[in-house]
C-alpha cells in the first residue's frame, strides 16, 4: 500500500528534496547555457549537463520517494537513466554532423574544414641513397 507523501520519514523527504533540488538546479544551468552561448555548436553541449545530470537527480529523487512510500525498492526508474544517458549522445552527434554538414554545403566560413582537406599529396621524405 501507497503512503501519502505528508507521511514519508524526514529523512527521506530530505533526501528527495536535496535531488529535485539538485536535478532542477542542473537542468536551469543546462538552458541558460543553451540560451546564452552564440553558435549552434557551442549551445549542442549545454543541454547535455541538463538531461543526463538532471535527470539524474530527478530520478534518484523518484527512486527515493516511492520505495520509501510503497515499502518495497522501485528501481524501474533506472531504466529511464539509461535510455537518457545512451541516447542523448547520440541524438547531440547527430545534430551537430547535420549541421556540419548543412553549413559546409553552404559554404559557412564558421565550420572547421575536412580532415585531409587542404593537405597536398604525402610524399616520402627523400632517403640517403637518393641524393
């Protein structure tokens, strides 16, 4: 049986507000940098801090709470730290090559060249015998 949250020990509702406040605190850090750095490819790293730590937080918050409430170890909420965790990586990757992509095809001046792009053919250093 479910407890209401007027009810759960003091510990733990210490506990669980210390990580909302902790994971809430991560994702306001993660957008106002998303808001306030200038280009695309430096604002694709700030919301990074804000769904993994974040989330992070509000997760173990979650755990905390309703073990606590229901008298049993609910542990399904780690499913969901590790879905954010492998994907968010991969979707800001994904993102930022696609915008790499864009703005080369575009010919912006803002974006780093190819690897080996403006490298002339590799020749071997000239051996003792040759000369």
């Amino acid at each position: 049986m479910t407890q209401l949250a007027a009810d759960i020990p003091l510990w733990a509702a210490i506990a669980v507000a210390f990580f909302l406040l902790v994971g809430a605190a991560l994702a306001l850090i993660g957008a106002i940098g998303f808001l306030r750095l200038p280009t695309f490819y430096e604002r694709i790293h700030a919301p990074t801090l804000g769904t993994s730590w974040g989330i992070g937080g509000v997760m173990l918050a979650s755990m905390i709470f309703f073990s606590v409430a229901s008298s049993r170890p609910v542990l399904h909420e780690i499913l969901i730290g590790i879905f954010v965790t492998v994907t968010t990586p991969i979707t800001f990757m994904l993102l930022a090559r696609a915008a790499l992509h864009r703005d080369r095809a575009e010919r912006n001046g803002n974006v780093p060249e190819k690897h080996g792009e403006n490298e002339g053919p590799a020749t071997a250093p000239a051996s003792p015998a040759d000369t």
